[in-house]
C-alpha cells in the first residue's frame, strides 16, 4: 500500500472573449498545447472564486478588464504534453475593455481575433471544446 497521494486533476479558468464576431486566441509557449492557439486563462489561486480569477488572468496576461458572462463550456485538457489533467470552466466574455497586449512574453507567443469560420490550424482542446459551444444553438 502506498502513501502518495493520487494525482488529481488541476483547475484552471479559461475565457472565450468574443468582439465583433470574432475570438480572442493566444499563441502558448508552454504545455500543455505548446504551439497550439488557446483561450486566454490560467489557474486559480486557493480561496480564489472562479470568475475572480478569471478576470485576473486576463489582465494578468493581457492588460484587459472582463466581466465574466454565462458559463460557455467545461474544458478537459488530459496528458497533452505535460503528463497532467487540467479541467477548466470557460467563460463567455462580451464585455471587455481595452485591446490585448501580450504581457506575459515568456508564456505567449502572440495574440489575435480570429472569426470562427477561420481559426488557426493548431488550436487547443479547450479552444475547440469553446467553439463548438459559441457554434451551437441555444
């Protein structure tokens, strides 16, 4: 019998930021999905309520001010690179202030809107799991 603990899933906040018709991607430098076009977003800190942190990491990462809408979509991210299970709420956002300036170079390669019939050829799990959510009739 041992006494590690099991792995347990981390939890993350992911936001779908929608302007124009069009979707706000981040370029990730880092796993999971390196190289792959995600939703802006990160982890939520302990004691932290989820829309909380949720507006914090977009600003954190890209100087924007957010008001968390409906809940969009769960995201399932799940060994895709980095050994680990991610699970993440995602958030619907059509209210948003300022225009995104990556300021978290280390973790971001780029940023851009793209319409949802013309997404990049390399997109997250959670960016598609977002898009057919924003796709489907409510």
């Amino acid at each position: 019998m041992s006494d590690e603990a099991p792995p347990r899933p981390g939890v993350g906040v992911g936001a779908a930021i929608v302007r124009d018709g069009k979707l706000l991607l981040v370029l990730r430098l880092r796993e999971p999905e390196a190289g792959c076009w995600g939703l802006p977003g990160g982890k939520i800190d302990w004691g932290e309520g989820v829309r909380v942190a949720c507006a914090r990491e977009i600003a954190e990462e890209l100087g924007l001010t957010i008001t968390p809408g409906a809940l969009l979509c769960m995201a399932d991210t799940i060994d895709a690179g980095d050994g680990m299970h991610w699970t993440a709420p995602v958030y619907l956002v059509e209210d948003c202030v300022g225009d995104p300036v990556v300021l978290e170079p280390d973790k971001m390669g780029g940023c851009g809107w793209f319409a949802l019939d013309a997404l990049p050829e390399r997109v997250t799990r959670a960016t598609l799991a977002a898009v057919g959510a924003l796709r489907s009739p409510t």
